[in-house]
C-alpha cells in the first residue's frame, strides 16, 4: 500500500516546541525591525512622506498585527531569559520545564494587562 | 501465584495475546524506482513482548525483506535505534504494552543520517563526528608502573555521561542537526564531556578547542529533544550545558 511518502513529524515535548515558538517569533520580530527601520528612516526623506505611511498603519488590521508583535516580542524575551539560564544555571537544565512554564504564566498575565486596553484603542476609537 | 488454589487448571500466569500492527517506512535502493514507501504488517505479540520481537516476526515469518539492525537486542549495543511513534527510542527496550495498540506502531528510521535500506542508515557522519572529539584518555609522562587513583568525587563527576552506547538516537533527534549535519552532534559532545571531566585526563584543552568550533557546542539550542530520547537517560542536555560553561570559565 505505497501511500504518502512523506515522513512523520517528530514528536518533541516542550524544549523542542519553545524552541519551535522561539523562532517562529524570532523572525516575526526580524521583519517587523526591517520594515520598521525603512518606514523610520523616512522622516529623513520627508516628514509629510513619513506621516503619510504611519497614517496608512491606522486600521483594524495593522492593530491586530500590533498585538501579534507585543505577543511575539513579550514570548521571544521571556523564553529568552529562560534559555540563558538553561545554559548558564547550574540548575536551569534541571527546572528547564518548570521555567517554560512560569514563562507562559508570566506571558498570560502581561498580555491579559496589555490586550484590552490596545483592543479598546484599535476598535473602540478614540 | 494464589489463584492456583482456587482454579487449578488455570493457566497460571498467562501471558496475554494480541495483534499488532507495525507502520514501517520503507526503502528499498534496487528497486526500479527507489522512493520510500509505507508498509503495514499485523502480527501475534505478548503481553511482554517488545517493538523488537514484533519487528522479528515480521522479519521471519511475513517479510524476510524488512531490513534492520540489531545485534545484542537487550540495550547495550546500540544497534535499534528508530523511530518509534515519532520518537527516537531502542527498539529493543520498548515494551509494546507501553504504546497506544489501537493505532498502528509507525516505526521509521532515524532522521538527518543518509537512509541505506528501510531503516538502516549510515552511520559514518555521527562516527566521524564522535572520532573528532579524541574519545580516548589524553595523559602525558611515561606510562604509569601502577593504576592512575582517582577519589569517588572525581569519578562521580562524570559518570553520567560514561553510560553512552552510540546509539545515535539523540544525535538525530536533534533539530539542528536534522538541518545541518556539520553539527557535531550530542553524542559527540556527551563523549568530550566524558572525558573533559575526567581527573585523570589532559586532554580537555584540545577537545574544547574543537568543540568550540561554529558547529560545535554552541549550535545547541536546548530543545531537550536528546535528553528525552536517550535509551540510557544521559541529562544529554545538562553535559552539553556543562561543556558550554567549562569553555568559559575555562577561558578567563
């Protein structure tokens, strides 16, 4: 029965996939830095040009995309430090699982302080 | 056993049947057009049986074709290393009774090595890898007229990483490894580390030095998956660590 040759996916416990969530935010964070250089660097072409394309960012959708910065940004630092202390705590390889976990209880609580109030801005008007 | 007191002609402590089907990603380089190809066998297995014994009777009484390794099959020649239900474990110390029976086994072989056939693969880059970080004890001076002493502590120190059986199932658990095969690998690092923290040896400089190398310890991204895999739970992870801390404080 030749079926789908592709292989499975393997099948890692929590280190593989922070670190599958610490990349994926990575390079969100990468792009988001470029365009935000290029967009930043327009207030040396023209003020008017750079106001322009800031006003353009005022809608539902860039908003929303705002929120999936803060999150990635708040994940990628969070997870960050717990990485450093994997590596260069005695006892971080140890408590690796424990720390994830205070990583996303401390993420939670920051996003849960931050996404109604940028909610109410994006939606709410001003 | 007590229940041969009240029901003598049971049979005492039987041991339960049931069929199991094993999902083997397959491949074969004769054939005409050698593309990997998932096969399904049902076989009779016991309560106590393990991936093994089922993988051997499909070998010897359905498909003599099924190509695997194994020499010892009890755990210490490092020969079955797979991938069982997608992660990486010794086919010969996986109980099927530890696993979901009502799904299919889904066995593939182990992944970022060179597939040879179903599920051997070569295993010559994780050798190399493993001969680069010198796995032999360095000592300078004549040679000893009576055995080098070493105190409990010192041994102790790293006896964890003295289990390893290259068996290369964290090796190729490992993601970085996966996409990019110049990275030595935990094994390799788990055998440096074996002897960096020997007390006896000399050695540990040198292998540093080679460790410390753009795809050496630093390409280690703590995703765990190698502690998680190793058959003889190594802190495959922890001696990494270790080995990363030692290059810097052995630096300064």
């Amino acid at each position: 029965m030749p079926e789908a040759p592709a292989g499975t996916l393997y099948r890692g416990r929590e280190g593989m996939w922070s670190w599958v969530a610490h990349r994926v935010t990575g390079f969100l964070i990468f792009f988001f830095l470029l365009v935000h250089v290029l967009d930043t660097s327009l207030v040396r072409v023209s003020p008017e040009a750079y106001n322009a394309v800031i006003g353009t960012y005022k809608n539902p959708i860039m908003g929303l995309g705002e929120a999936g910065l803060v999150a990635a940004v708040v994940f990628h630092a969070l997870n960050g430090v717990r990485i450093i202390l994997v590596d260069f705590w005695a006892k971080g390889v140890r408590y690796q699982r424990v720390m994830l976990w205070v990583v996303v209880g401390v993420f939670v609580v920051l996003m849960a302080g931050f996404l109604p109030v940028h909610l109410s801005h994006v939606f709410g008007g001003e | 056993m007590t229940a041969t007191t009240t029901s003598p002609a049971a049979s005492v402590g039987e041991v339960p049947s049931f069929d199991v089907t094993l999902r083997f990603r397959r491949f074969d380089p004769d054939a005409a057009n050698p593309e990997p190809f998932w096969q399904e066998f049902t076989v009779t297995a016991h309560g106590t049986d393990r991936v093994l014994d089922a993988m051997h009777k499909v070998k010897w009484e359905l498909d003599g074709t099924l190509t695997f390794r194994r020499s010892c099959a009890h755990g210490i020649c490092g020969s079955d290393a797979m991938r069982i239900n997608g992660r990486n474990r010794l086919a010969c110390k996986t109980l099927l009774k530890d696993l979901d029976l009502s799904k299919p086994i889904v066995i593939e072989p182990i992944k970022g090595l060179p597939v040879v056939k179903d599920l051997v693969v070569d295993m010559e880059p994780f050798f190399a890898s493993y001969r680069e970080v010198m796995p032999f004890l360095i000592a300078q001076g004549n040679t000893p007229s009576k055995e080098r002493r070493q105190s409990p502590e010192d041994r102790a120190r790293y006896d964890d990483t003295t289990k390893c059986i290259l068996c290369a199932a964290c090796t190729t658990s490992c993601p970085v490894f996966w996409t990019d095969g110049q990275y030595f690998g935990p094994a390799a690092i788990v055998n440096a580390h074996r002897f960096i923290f020997d007390s006896r040896d000399e050695g540990a400089a040198q292998r540093l030095e080679v460790l410390n190398d753009k795809e050496g310890v630093w390409r280690c991204r703590t995703t765990f998956n190698c502690t998680d895999a190793c058959p003889r739970g190594i802190e495959v992870t922890k001696a990494i660590a270790e080995v990363k801390r030692a290059m810097i404080t052995r630096a300064f």
